[in-house]
C-alpha cells in the first residue's frame, strides 16, 4: 500500500498547493483528462495523491482514510471536534490566507465591538421579535466565539455562498465569514468588528493522526517530511 | 456506564418513590419543536442538542431536557398545585469530550405550586437528599434571586439593570459590564469618537438590511443618556462583589447577607426567603449547619433558574458530573405560560451514575 495524501481537487488552491510540492521537488499532476479526478505523483516513491474536494478533506482525515492533506485550518476547525486530537498540522503551505471575521453594515456607526454588537442584538430582538441573524458557513467557530465573548441574542443562518449578499437580501442582519483582503466586504458596505476576529486561516499540510501506517508507510511519510522539511 | 436494563430499573425504582409523594406520572415527547427551545435558550442550545428536521413540521430537537415539555404540558392543561414525575432518554451533543455521553437516563420531580415556595423548595431538595443519602454526595445550594434582587436594587438607570440582569448567566460579560458601569474600564475610543460626533451618521455609507437608521440613532441616544449617568458607586460594586464571595455553611452564610442587606435594603427579601427556606429544610430534617451554600452557585450552568439552586456531586469523582441538579424557574412558566405564570420547582437525578456509584438501594 502507498501513503494517500489529499490535495484539493480544483481551482487556486490545488495550483499553489502544486506549486509548493514542485517547490521541494515533488511533482503532483492529474492524469488523463482535466475532468478526472486521478493523478500522479512523481519524485518520491510510495505515494498515492487522491484529489478531493477541500471541503471533505478534514473528514477524510479524521477517518484516516488518507494518510495527510492539504485543507485550510478553518476548515479543520469547524469540522473536526477537539481537531488536535484527529490531526497534526504538519507545516503552514503560505498560501490561501484568510480571516474568518464578523462583520456588519459599514452603517452601523453604533457598531464596532462584539460588545456593541450584542447590546444590538437585544435592542432588535424587542424591536423585531426575533433574534439578529448572522449568516454562516462556519457554525462551530462561531458559536464557540460569540459563547466566549458572551454575546446573546443572536441566531445563525446557514450561508454556504454570496454570503456579503445576505444582508441587502434581508435573510440576515450580519455575517462571519472568511476574508483576505476585505474588498469583497467594503464593496457589499460592510465592515468588520474591531474584535472580530474570530480565526486566521490559511492552507496547511496535515497528518491523519488515526492513520494506520505499515513499515513501508512510515519510511515513506519519515522520507516525505525530510524532503519537504517539516521533521 | 451501568447496562441500560439496570438503569432503566433503577429509574423505575426512582420514579416509584416521587409517585409514592404523590407526584403524578407523565411523559414526554422524545421530539421537541426547535422553535421554542431556540427562543428560549438562543443559538447556545445547537451546540448541546441535536437538531433534526422534516419537510412538514421544519427544526425538530432531540428532547435535550425533560423541564420545558412539562411545563408546557401543565400550563396547558395542569391542575394546580401540581407534583409530576418522570423518567426517559434526555440527549446532548458532545463535540468537545468523546468520554461523555450524549444520550442517558433522567428521573424528575417537579412541584407546580403558588402558596409557600420555600416550602417546595424544601420539599423537593429533602427528596433528593434522603433519596441520594447513601451515596454520601456533596450538597451545593445556592440562591439566583438574591443576586437578581440586588442587580434591581442598584442606583443606576433601568437600562443598565437590564443589561445586567441580561447577563446574569454570562459571569464574564456581567463583569464586563459592570466594569464598564461603574467607570473603572475606559470608554473604547470608537466608543468616544461616535459620542462626540455633530452627525454620527456622517460618512456611514448606503444603509442596508433590515435595521433601519431609527434602530441606530435610538442606540446612539441610549448611549449619550449612559455616558451623561453617574457611574454605579464603588460602594454598589463592593456589595455586589461580597454578594457574589458568599460561600459557607448555610447558617454562616444567611448571617452574612443579612449584615451585607444592611447595606443593601434590596437584597432583604430574597435574604428573608433564604431565612425561610432553611427553616423549612430544618423541619425536615435537613443539617443546615452542615449544608453549603454558594452566592454564585448555578450562574453558569443552569440558565434557567432564577431562585433557589442545587446539586449533588460526587467529591471523590471530579470526572462525573452531578449527579442530581435542580432549582427554581419561575420565569421560565412565565416565559412558556404567554401571559400566565406559576411558581415552580424541581429537579432531575441522573440513575446511571447512581448506580455507577454504587446505588443507593
């Protein structure tokens, strides 16, 4: 059997995550046609790439179906309970860098802090007669945060996309969401919490840590670290 | 864990003794409608509760507590005063310790009555107690009202009053504000800036969503009226802060708020029903002098209980949690009851650790 490392199957970051691999001399391509998800990889021996969906990476190392993974912290973090336990962060790859903030219309003056905005929350809940609704992908993350910081009377909606749009379609009053550079928050008139900050993010290289490995694994992985320098 | 067949038994046996007190058997949906479960508790309760759904009744929730059903079941149709029993599967979530389990056995006990409220609270913590003897258990008791008593008693703005009693059951957040109240955290510099502004909402951009510029500006005003209060006195917070370090045997503990409702004439009826409550406990049987009594008891983890609290742990198993929980809700009737309330106490035991424990039978 080979060592399974999981890659993003598309877009910006399975092409750094090739870029990075290339980097330390190991060349992973797909083989065949674009449209197949089956590839290659070349420079080390015993490896097996399996191109997946970044989003089901940090499953599919909680299983320990694949051995490591390239997925973005956030989304370790938000699918894997107590993820220490499940994974070992191996080496950030220095791309796909993002926050995970909370952010509210730029109109908001009244606005700034996590403080202000729970005092809102309470003011609209009389107001409307239901809580103040944040839009989300990332449910855990941010319940875990808005509970820590004590914020009440919100509610969570489920946005898995066009998430800036939510609130001038009225299906949610404020949203946490992954940003790099906040254009996309500035262009919808938002603006992000002073301490809203909930999770820097970016792309990082990961070890299934219930990954059953045979001896000829383990010489493998010991030889793939050293070659990619993250002993 | 004990096997299921024993913990079933033993929470038939439990059962037997609260209907043997004259509490009547009921029982309970497992599916509860999310909707009153989330407005009740908001968003915190999806991270402790398993939430399903189907097409025709929408967000349905795993019974994560028996309180809720019952209270609804009585304020539909109970005749008052009211003693219920009941016994099944509660569920929770556990995403943060594999260890723990998320679905286990509850037995209740639950008096719905409006004369003698320390009397109920008597009779339901002597039930617990004389049931969980054997185990040889700590008893922690604690009082949500007197705190609640003494936040409606500061001299301050009735806004500030609310957004303390608000957070109530977030420690962290009441000291924020609290901090904040009484002028020893400083004003954040946003904070400042908006306050001092000619036109706040200058330069604030396209207004989006759905709370409108009247929400805001009426924010903005609240504001400027807050920043116009004197802070809560120094001496308020001391009070407040002697309160919340109560923590002694019962009778030592009366003592001392009553010398603290010296100072603080709000907090002396609450005191007053903490002086009848242990006479009642005394009337039956209950050691007060050796019964220990926390001012902060059950802040973080019984939100909605506002009166009497308790709960029996096990000294030498820092590992299990309690083994017994209860308390007064009466704001919770009244928020289930629309526009009807009625006194309540109870509680729940949880017979797999009893037997865990070694059982009491």
């Amino acid at each position: 059997m080979s060592l399974k490392l999981g890659v993003p199957s598309k877009g910006r970051l399975m092409d750094k995550t090739v870029e990075w691999f290339a980097r330390h001399g190991i060349e992973l391509g797909r083989s065949g046609s674009d449209r197949e998800y089956a590839g290659y990889v070349k420079g080390i021996d015993g490896v097996e790439l399996v191109l997946l969906s970044a989003g089901e990476i940090p499953r599919e190392l909680a299983t320990g179906r694949i051995h490591l993974g390239v997925t973005g912290t956030d989304l370790i973090r938000e699918k894997l309970g107590q993820w220490e336990q499940q994974v070992e962060e191996l080496a950030p790859l220095g791309f796909g860098q993002a926050d995970l903030v909370i952010a509210v219309p730029h109109a908001w003056v009244d606005v700034n802090t996590l403080d202000d905005l729970d005092a809102a929350a309470a003011a609209f809940r009389l107001r409307h007669g239901f809580r103040l609704r944040i839009a989300t992908k990332y449910h855990r993350l941010v319940r875990e945060f808005l509970r820590e910081a004590g914020v009440a009377d919100y509610q969570l909606v489920d946005s898995q996309g066009a998430t800036e749009g939510t609130i001038k379609n009225e299906t949610a009053e404020a949203i946490a969401d992954i940003t790099s550079t906040g254009d996309t928050l500035r262009a919808n008139h938002l603006k992000i919490l002073e301490d809203g900050l909930i999770l820097k993010s970016q792309a990082t290289l990961c070890r299934a840590r219930a990954a059953a490995l045979s001896d000829a694994e383990r010489a493998t992985l010991g030889e793939l670290r050293a070659r990619l320098g993250v002993d | 864990m004990p096997e299921r067949a024993a913990t079933l038994a033993e929470a038939a046996r439990l059962r037997g003794l609260f209907e043997a007190a004259g509490a009547q058997s009921v029982e309970t949906s497992v599916l509860q409608p999310a909707e009153v479960l989330l407005d009740l508790y908001g968003e915190d309760i999806r991270a402790r509760a398993y939430v399903t759904s189907d097409a025709l009744r929408g967000e349905q929730m795993l019974r994560p507590d028996f309180t809720v059903p019952v209270v609804q079941m009585h304020m539909e149709h109970g005749a008052e005063p009211a003693r219920y029993t009941y016994s099944g599967e509660v569920f929770r979530r556990q995403e943060e310790d594999a260890r723990r389990p998320n679905e286990y056995v509850q037995v209740g006990f639950e008096i719905f009555e409006r004369d003698a409220p320390e009397t109920a609270d008597a009779e339901v913590f002597s039930m617990f107690f004389n049931i969980l003897h054997p185990l040889r258990l700590r008893a922690a008791t604690g009082d949500i009202g007197i705190l609640m008593a003494a936040v409606d008693g500061l001299r301050t703005t009735d806004r500030r009053k609310a957004a303390l009693r608000r957070h109530i059951w977030r420690p962290r957040r009441f000291r924020a504000l609290i901090e904040r109240f009484s002028g020893r955290a400083p004003v954040p510099e946003t904070r400042a800036a908006l306050l001092s502004a000619r036109d706040p909402m200058a330069g604030a951009g396209p207004l989006i969503g759905l709370r409108g510029e009247d929400e805001i500006i009426s924010r903005i005003n609240a504001l400027r009226e807050d920043a116009q209060t004197d802070p809560i006195s120094e001496t308020e917070v001391d009070l407040l802060d002697a309160i919340l370090a109560v923590r002694e045997t019962s009778p030592n503990a009366l003592e001392r708020l009553r010398d603290i409702a010296v100072d603080m004439a709000a907090i002396q009826g609450a005191v007053d029903r903490l002086a009848r409550r242990l006479e009642a406990l005394d009337g039956r049987g209950i050691d007060i002098g050796a019964l220990d009594f926390e001012a902060s008891y059950g802040r973080t983890q019984m939100e909605y209980y506002d009166g009497f609290v308790f709960g029996f742990h096990a000294e030498n198993r820092p590992d299990l949690p309690p083994v017994a929980t209860g308390g007064r809700y009466d704001a919770l009737t009244r928020h289930l009851g629309q526009g009807r309330e009625i006194p309540a106490v109870g509680g729940v035991i949880r017979p797999g650790l009893v037997l865990d424990l070694g059982g009491v039978s």
